[in-house]
C-alpha cells in the first residue's frame, strides 16, 4: 500500500492544536445586528420564490452593482438550504452530495471530510441552529468516525470569531481532544509527521496522488 505525506499534515495539525488551546481564545463579541437599508421581502420573494420564507430571517441578504456576483452569492445559499437534512431529535446536519453515495456514513448520509467547508457556509446564518445542531452531531453524537481527514476543528473556530459563542465552543472541547489523539495512530514517530492514503484525505484526485497510485482510484 503506496502512502504520501499529506500536504495538509500542517493545515491539519494546526486546526487540531487550535481546539487543544481553544480554552484561551481571547473575547470575541458578536456585531450587532445593523439595520438593513434592502427590501429584504422583495428581495428573498425574487431569488427564491415559495421558498422566501425560509431565507427571510436566517440568511444575510446582499446586494451589489453586479448582477451575476449576487446571482453566485444568493445559488450559493440555495446550496446550503437544499443540503439541509433533518434528524429529528438529533437536529439538522449538511450532506456533501445531493443524493446518498455508496460511501457516505449511514444511516444520514454524512461525511466528514466535508464538514469543515459545510461550518465555514454556516456560520453566517442569523440561525444558529444549524452550524450547532451539526457540531453537536459530529462531535457528540458520533458523527465524525475518522473516516476521512478533516479541519472541523478549525471551522468551528471560525464559527465563534463570527458569533463569540465562547460556551459553544468549549462544550465540544473534549471531543476535540479525543479526536486529536485518536489521529497519533497515523503518525510516524520517526518522520515527526503524519500519514494516511489519499482517498482518506479525500484527495485522491490531486496530481501528487495519481502520480502515486499510478492513475487508479
């Protein structure tokens, strides 16, 4: 089995060491919610129709000079809305893939790997259920099983620079710091870095790793 040093090892290693020192973040306070000078109804009626009511109260509302720049800005929340999975008791989590993909984590259709982009989009919602509902179920309902790389870690403390939750944070601390040393099963003691095959970095498409696996999957 043909391994690579991971290019994000340091990306990796940093976003992890964040969450060990997360309990001396400095204090972040939220802005206040400034008055909006757009007519936020008309707006929302005119990108997303029946749906507007979803949007109205939950996503920033942003306008500009072009047209295809707010066109981007506002598909791009219909990503994040038509992503949105609902578990019932267990909150709403974001799929990676619009429909199920024989290798997401059953019985939701979660993947980790992706989680950290999913938490960087979240985190700008007015409604904070989502980005919790989704940490909570990674870090505390067994959602993160380690089956790809990620920097979730790192993306939750972005989530806390935009809305200064330091309780949010630190609640999850000890999931990080049992995540962060289950990862010491893939580190090379000898090299002083870690390793793990390109597929469960989910760059498996990257040149480094086609090169290494001679073209195949």
């Amino acid at each position: 089995m043909t391994f690579r040093k991971t290019a994000r090892a340091g990306t990796f290693v940093r976003a992890m060491l964040a969450a060990v020192f997360v309990t001396a973040m400095p204090a972040v306070q939220a802005a206040p919610k400034a008055r909006s000078h757009l007519d936020l109804d008309a707006i929302a009626r005119q990108r997303f129709g029946n749906d507007a009511a979803w949007y109205r109260d939950r996503i920033p509302f942003f306008q500009s000079s072009d047209t295809m720049l707010d066109q981007v800005y506002y598909y791009r929340w219909q990503i994040v809305r038509a992503h949105q999975r609902d578990l019932g008791k267990l909150g709403y989590i974001t799929t990676e893939f619009a429909d199920d993909v024989s290798w997401q984590r059953e019985p939701y259709a979660s993947l980790n790997d992706a989680t950290g982009f999913h938490l960087n989009e979240l985190r700008w919602l007015n409604d904070r259920r989502f980005a919790a509902d989704y940490i909570d179920y990674m870090y505390e309902q067994g959602g993160n099983n380690r089956h790809f790389t990620d920097y979730m870690a790192d993306s939750v403390w972005s989530r806390y620079l935009v809305d200064g939750d330091q309780s949010a944070v630190l609640a999850h601390v000890p999931a990080m710091r049992t995540l962060y040393d289950a990862w010491f099963d893939h580190f090379d003691w000898s090299k002083n870095l870690y390793w793990v095959e390109p597929l469960l970095d989910a760059t498996e498409y990257t040149i480094s790793s086609i090169d290494a696996s001679g073209g195949k999957d």
